[in-house]
C-alpha cells in the first residue's frame, strides 16, 4: 500500500465485512427462512413448525430455532404446563426481516419460469457432443 492510502488494511476491511456475512449466512439459511415464514403470522409451537416446513429434522429445527434465538430473531416462551407448552414468535427483527423475506419470494415466483429457461439453454449450449460411433 502507498503512503497515500487511507490505511485501511485488509484485515481491518475483512473484520468489517464478517459480521455481516455472518448474519446473511444465518437469515439466508434453508430452514432459517422457512422457520421466519412459518412463524410469521404470530405463536407457533414446535410440532406446528416441524410439521409445516418438509424435510427438517428434529434436531435441525431445534438447532436453528436455538440460532434464530440467539440472533434476536425469535423468542421462546414456555408455558408452565404440563406437559410444558413452548412457543416461538418473531421479533420486531425477525418480522422487519420478514417483509424483505416476502420481496424476495415474490421476486422469485415472478421469475422463476424465465431462471428455468435459462438454466435450460445454458445447460443445451454447454452439452457436450455425442462422440461419433
């Protein structure tokens, strides 16, 4: 680096940025956002979650749930019962974050025809040639 620069070095810059890829790659996660949606429209319990989202293990939902927790996303309330009654609800975070979710998903149905085709016509112009018999 010249003397001219603003002495900003790369490892203050990549310091900078972890937290934030962090937090993308939390909120971005596979579950992660199909647990936002799921509890978006209020309390939910953790059978209700683990039936609504296909393919998550108990354990992947706990593990998640346990992460989203951790980020302010969701709160966990227990209810002293018995057996104990545990729901989960978004914050005001978590439902800021929803509404961004909600764009994304709409991008997504709208353009989702147009990715295929694409995917398709690159997949036909990259094929390799059948060797000749």
């Amino acid at each position: 680096m010249s003397r001219g620069n603003t002495g900003v070095t790369a490892q203050a810059v990549h310091a900078e940025a972890c937290p934030v890829r962090e937090v993308l790659d939390r909120v971005a996660g596979k579950w992660s956002v199909q647990i936002l949606v799921a509890a978006a429209h209020g309390p939910i319990r953790f059978t209700e979650l683990e039936r609504s989202i296909d393919g998550i293990s108990r354990r992947m939902l706990t593990l998640t749930l346990r992460n989203l927790e951790r980020d302010g996303l969701v709160t966990r309330t227990v209810h002293p019962t018995v057996p104990p009654k545990v729901e989960y609800e978004l914050t005001t975070v978590a439902r800021e974050l929803h509404v961004t979710l909600l764009s994304l998903t709409d991008w997504a149905e709208r353009h989702r025809v147009t990715i295929a085709e694409s995917r398709a016509a690159y997949d036909d112009r990259h094929r390799p040639e059948p060797l000749d018999a």
